[in-house]
C-alpha cells in the first residue's frame, strides 16, 4: 500500500503520491525560507538564489551516486535505475555531501561568505 492525497477539484479526483508529493512542497518551502532570510540579512540575493539552485540540483544527483556505489553489486538494472523520475534509489546523506560541496565551492567562486550563507541555508 502506498499513501495517496486525493484532491477534489470540482468534479474531478487528483490522486497524489503522499512522499513524493511531500518530497517537494518540502524542497520548495526550504528554498522559499533560505532565499527570504538572505534577503532579511542582506546577502547579495542574485548570487544567493545561483547557489541555492545549484545545492538544489546537487542534492537528487548526489543521493542517486552514493545509493548507486552502495548497492553497485546487489542490483542489476541499477544503471537504468540512476535516472529513473521518481523517488526510488536514493540515499540521502549522498545527497547531503553533495549540497554540502556544491554549496561550498559556489560560494568560493561567487564570492559569498561561507559561514553565513550556511547559516542562512540551514
């Protein structure tokens, strides 16, 4: 059994996913927050957003590598599985190292202070 959210729209039921659903409202909130809270602080916003988006990207990509190097001998068809649409195959601390890199090395190439950005982003 996987969880659903049923949407009525006047005469007609949208069926969601409830994880995958979930999966970005939560994404699209933190980046909604991160990017207020730089504007609050003062962060050069145009840079800020070109990282955030970047860190964003990283995350999917990073957690698709790490679940593909753990379960390389155990799965056979884990190539057509790396880039599946749907939120199978993940290991999240991949993604995790992965923001934390890619947000680490766009901050240095975009001239952004790196402890404060990260506190901003956490």
């Amino acid at each position: 059994m996987s969880p659903a959210i049923t949407i009525a729209l006047w005469d007609r039921f949208v069926v969601l996913s409830a994880y995958s659903t979930m999966m970005y409202v939560a994404a699209t909130a933190t980046i909604i927050a991160a990017l207020t809270l730089a504007a609050r602080r003062g962060l050069p916003l145009k840079r800020v957003v070109a990282c955030v988006l970047l860190m964003a990207v990283a995350v999917p990509a990073g957690a698709r590598l790490l679940h593909a190097a753990i379960y390389v001998s155990r799965e056979p068809n884990l190539a057509n599985r790396l880039f599946a649409p749907g939120f199978e195959g993940f290991s999240l601390y991949g993604g995790l190292l992965a923001a934390a890199g890619i947000g680490l090395l766009s901050c240095r190439l975009l001239a952004l202070d790196v402890p404060r950005l990260a506190d901003t982003v956490a």
